[in-house]
C-alpha cells in the first residue's frame, strides 16, 4: 500500500455535508418565513434569524481556535494549525456578517446604523483582534513558527469572547440582554424559538463546511508546497559543472 | 581560591533584563524623547480636529489622554531598542535564562518606561485641557496599573512580532483591541470619582485585566522558546 502522494487532492466540498447543510438552510428559512412577526418589532423580527445564528457561528468558531490551537501546542500536529486558522477566517467572515445584519437591523429598530453600544463595540473589538490573528499568520513564512505563535495568539484572543457575551449585562446599553442562553426559561415565543434554533443549526452546519473545505484548501496547498520543496531541492552533485567537451580541442 | 558562585534568583534576573533594557532606552531616548513627544503632538492636534470649544475639550480631555496613552504605549512596548538580536538571545539561553524570565524581565523594563511616558505626558493633558481633576488621587493606582497591564501585553504581543518583517504595524493591531478594557477601567474610574459613584468596580476591572494577561504571558511564554 503506497501513501497518497497529494494528501488534499480529496474532493473539495464532499457530498453528505453539502446536501445535509443545504436541507437545514431550507428548513430554516422556512421556519423564518413562517414564524409570527413580532408585537413590536413586526416583520423585522426576521432578521434576528440570521443575525443571532451568524453571532453565534462565530463565537463556535473562535471555540474551534481556540481548542485547536491549545491542541497544536500540545500534539503539534499541522491538521490542528489548518483548522484554527481555517476556524478563525470562518469567524471573521461570521462576526462581519452579525456587524452588517445588526447594523441593518438597527437602522429601522433604534434609527441609526451604528450605535456605541457595549455588545456592537466590544464585537467590532472581537473582529480586530482576529484579522490581527490572521495578519500574524500572513506575516510568518516559516510553517512551524507560524502555528507556533498563532497558537499562543488563538489562546490569548479568545479571552476577548466572554468580554462581549457579557457586555450586555456589565455594561447598561441599548443591545437586549441574552434571551436564550440565560439561566431561566428563555424569554421568547416558543415558535420563534424553533425557527431560531433551526437557524442555528444551518449555521453551524455551513460553519462546519466552510472550516473543512478551508483546512482541505489549506491541506492541499501545504502538500504542493511540500511538493515544489522536494521538486526544486538541489541534488547531490548540482554544483559541479560538466566539462565543455569539445572546447579546446 | 577561587570565589564561590552563586545562582541569580529569577527576581534578580528579571530585574537585571529591565535595568538592560532600561539602559539601552537612556541611550537610545527611543521612548520618552521620541515617542513620548509624539503622544504630546497627538494630545495638541486634537483639540484641532475637535473643534476649539474649552468646555467640550475639558470634557474630552482625560479621555483622550487615556486613548493617546493606550495607542501611543503600544510603541513604547514594541520600541526598535526592544528587540534582542539572535546573538544576545542565545547568549541568554545559554546563561539559563527562560522565557518566563525574558518575558518578566522585558515586561519590568516596559512598566518602568510607560508609568514615566504616563507621566511626561500628564501634565501636557491639563495644560492644553484643564480637565476636572476631582478625585485626582485614585488617579495614582490607575497609572500604575494601566501601565502594568499595557506592559504584559505588550509583551506578550512583542514576542509574538519579534523577528517579523511587519512587526511595528502587527503589534499595535494584536494589542490594542485586547488591552480596551484598560481604557474603559482608566477613564470610569475618574468619571466615577467625578460624579461622587464609587470608583472601585472600574479598578477592579483593570486589577482583572491585569491579572488575566500576568497569567496568560505566564502559560504562553513556555511555548514561545524561539523567542526566548
């Protein structure tokens, strides 16, 4: 049995975690759809659907970092470099995504498109320090040094997370305070809540897509890197010349 | 007879790495007569940009001493004269000098040099803004305790950069969404003491912070050998 020369030549996406994904991407927009619009919100209310769904598929995210990274330094395996970074660019594309969905849900509720409230400021923050993470990476060449230092950087930038799940409550601002992951029975409708879940669901299923068609990208770029090292590597005996036969005669 | 050798407690090398430092800052002026100047250029261009209304700067003053002080000692932590070559890293490692130790030591030097950035550019903020200063006093531990926590991660965020092409641009963007808190901490704890609340819950905040960054430099500094 000979090793797989092209580790990452697999199929990109794959098949079940498409079909499953798109399945709960359906569902959930029809339970979106179907929901009651809200007492006061009216039909606004839909967008907490996505909004909360992509805030959470971050926050997974930046947990996924997080263990991968404290994994790294531990095991020192590269799959676990690949999937705290690949985690982190799904995180940062998700909490970008919760900015402009509550943005645009800010303008009609609270009348303008940016408030400096705790929970926005403190996860705009969160955005920052992981493009900083993702710049620290794209600033080290050398593969170990960089899962090194962006596994040191994953752990210290995670302690920002509990900061900005919490701001609504240290802090007194216009954001509401959790409505479902509180202590108490969750202080929703209970068919708003189905169509909630079923959204974060489909979130966490597109999370789990995006990170493994990232870490497969990433896998096979590794294994062509790897590939064009040993390709190009000099031989043993390139720096002697042949003689020019025929020159000197 | 030779005289019998004794080893350095890890105290007197971390003190021994910040008084290197700290010499090697008196020679090159790098943080208090370069970038401290440049925090005072910051302090005097902003009334500009705001508008010149005495009342309002008065207002906005601690803050945007607070904010000059947080973005402008980011630079201090990751000054040029900072950075140890190779060379004297290996000569470290091989005196049994460990990354705890190195981090500690770089870490004594930076609160040393942010509590004297902290305090050249003070008295610059209530000459140009006549700021409110009741309850001024709380403002001594809040000095000492923004620099210490802009020191750890500073720190931290050095050795992270170090060695790196970007380093002058990527450590300011590591530390300063992280070190927020220590701005939120600085401006309520005067706030507070201003409008009569208690101050405290503000200092306790900064007192977290810098104990969540003292422990995180400690645990992350053992995976960062390359550095040390």
């Amino acid at each position: 049995m000979t090793p797989d020369p092209h580790p990452g030549s697999g199929p990109l996406f794959g098949r079940r975690l498409p079909a499953v994904t798109a399945a709960a991407v359906v569902a959930a927009l029809a339970a979106a759809m179907m929901s009651p619009p809200d007492y006061v919100q009216g039909e606004l209310v839909r967008l907490m659907y996505v909004h909360v769904p992509a805030a959470w598929a971050a926050y997974l995210s930046y947990a996924v970092t997080l263990a991968a990274s404290v994994g790294w330094l531990r095991r020192r395996r590269p799959g676990l470099d690949r999937l705290a970074a690949a985690s982190a660019e799904v995180g940062v594309f998700f909490t970008g995504l919760a900015i402009a969905l509550g943005s645009i849900w800010g303008r009609p509720t609270w009348g303008v498109w940016w408030a400096w409230d705790a929970r926005l400021v403190t996860t705009a923050l969160l955005f920052f320090v992981y493009l900083g993470y993702l710049a620290l990476r794209r600033a080290i060449p050398d593969p170990v040094l960089r899962a090194r230092r962006s596994a040191v950087f994953g752990v210290v930038a995670f302690a920002q997370v509990p900061l900005v799940h919490f701001s609504v409550l240290w802090w007194r601002t216009l954001h509401q305070p959790p409505t479902v992951l509180r202590p108490s029975d969750p202080a929703i409708d209970h068919t708003m809540l189905i169509a909630l879940l079923l959204g974060v669901l489909a979130f966490t299923l597109l999370h789990a897509l995006f990170v493994r068609t990232r870490c497969r990208i990433a896998a096979a770029r590794d294994a062509l890197d790897a590939d064009d090292e040993t390709r190009y590597r000099p031989v043993a005996g390139a720096a002697v010349s042949a003689p020019e036969v025929g020159s000197h005669v | 007879m030779s005289r019998p050798t004794t080893t350095p407690t890890p105290l007197a090398r971390c003190l021994a790495l910040a008084a290197k430092d700290l010499r090697v800052e008196r020679r090159s002026g790098e943080a208090l007569l370069v970038i401290a100047p440049f925090g005072a250029v910051a302090l005097l261009l902003a009334p500009l940009a705001v508008g010149v209304d005495t009342p309002l700067l008065a207002e906005l003053g601690p803050a945007l001493y607070w904010l000059v002080v947080l973005l402008f000692g980011v630079l201090v932590t990751l000054r040029g004269s900072a950075v140890d070559g190779p060379h004297q890293r290996a000569m470290l490692a091989l005196t049994g000098v460990g990354p705890r130790i190195l981090l500690a030591g770089r870490t004594l030097g930076n609160v040393a040099l942010l509590l004297g950035f902290e305090l050249l550019l003070a008295p610059v903020a209530v000459l140009l803004y006549n700021p409110d200063l009741t309850g001024w006093p709380w403002l001594l531990p809040v000095l000492v305790l923004v620099a210490g926590g802009l020191a750890v991660l500073g720190s931290i965020a050095d050795a992270l950069a170090a060695g790196l092409d970007g380093r002058t641009s990527l450590g300011p963007l590591l530390t300063a969404p992280i070190a927020v808190p220590l701005l939120l901490g600085a401006t309520g704890v005067l706030n507070a003491a201003r409008y009569d609340r208690p101050p405290w819950p503000w200092l306790l905040l900064v007192v977290t912070v810098d104990l969540v960054a003292a422990l995180l430099a400690a645990w992350c500094a053992t995976h960062m050998e390359d550095v040390a």
